[in-house]
C-alpha cells in the first residue's frame, strides 16, 4: 500500500472512530499502521515485534487488545484458520460479513463481501433457531498467479514466476 493510501486509510479510520465515540489510541493506530503495510496476514506476535520497534515496553496483551478493539471496530479481520489478521477493505461497514479467499501457497488474502452467502446463512440459522450476528467464510485454495506456478512442468524457462516455492500444507 502507497504512503498516500495509507495515510487516508488511517484518517478514515480516525475519523470514524469520532463519529462512533470511540478512542483510537496511538498504539491502535500504530498496530493497524503495521497491519495495513502488510501485503498479508499478519500474527500477533509478528505485530509485537514490529510495534516494538516503536515501543520496546510493548507486551502480548497491548497488542492483543489493539486487535480486539481493530475488529470490534470493522477495521481487521482474524483470519481463523491461520491465526493471524489481516486488513479490513470495508472500513464503513463495520458489522459487514466477508468470503476471505486464502492462497495456501503464496498467504495472498482477498476479501469479497457475502450478500447472498449471508443471505443463505441467515436462513439456516432461523431454522436453527439461532440468532446469526456475525460471520467471515475463509476458503483455502490458490490464488491465480500460484495456479498458473502450480501447473508449471519446470520443464522450460519459467521466467515470470518462483516454481521452487512449495505450497504449504495443511
């Protein structure tokens, strides 16, 4: 993300934190700095690092209630299955529910909104008798550039594309 981009994306998030009367401390805001200049997920402790550099007093438990208070907010998503979390793209709807496709071979993340997913879990859960409030869908796969590496034979000049990186199991 450009320094342009960011910055907005910051101020957005400053702004909507006001109109909400809610407080985003200068640790939240450097913790979802660090996040947003990821090109991935992120865990939790690879955020502690990075925030200490800023804050070496920095602890476990400064982080973890930045990111609670990031995803109460709409900002992040934790990406469930790899334990670690990643910037929200729908910044104005913090209660909107999201499809996070999840690269197994690059950790590439792409958000997409879920209308008629959401559609289709709010029936199941009525006939549950459940009272659905929030969900994310995450679906492990390859993304385009890794399918492309994937179907590589090797046996010719690659060129645009790393075949030597494996995908990572689950």
């Amino acid at each position: 993300m450009n320094s342009t981009t960011q910055k907005n994306l910051l101020t957005q998030a400053e702004q909507l934190c006001r109109q909400r009367n809610v407080r985003l401390t200068p640790q939240r805001l450097e913790v979802l700095r660090l996040i947003s200049q990821q090109l991935g997920a992120i865990s939790a402790y690879d955020l502690l690092d990075l925030l200490r550099i800023a804050e070496p007093q920095a602890k476990p438990p400064t982080v973890y209630r930045a990111l609670y208070f990031l995803m109460d907010q709409g900002f992040i998503h934790r990406i469930e299955s790899a334990n670690s979390y990643i910037l929200c793209h729908h910044f104005g709807q913090p209660m909107h529910n999201s499809a996070l496709f999840i690269c197994d071979r690059c950790s590439q993340v792409t958000e997409r909104t879920t209308e008629d997913v959401e559609k289709t879990l709010q029936k199941l859960a009525k006939e549950s008798g459940f009272a659905l409030q929030h969900s994310v869908v995450e679906a492990h796969g390859l993304c385009t550039a890794c399918v492309e590496v994937e179907a590589c034979d090797g046996k010719h000049d690659c060129g645009e594309h790393n075949c030597s990186i494996p995908i990572k199991r689950k």
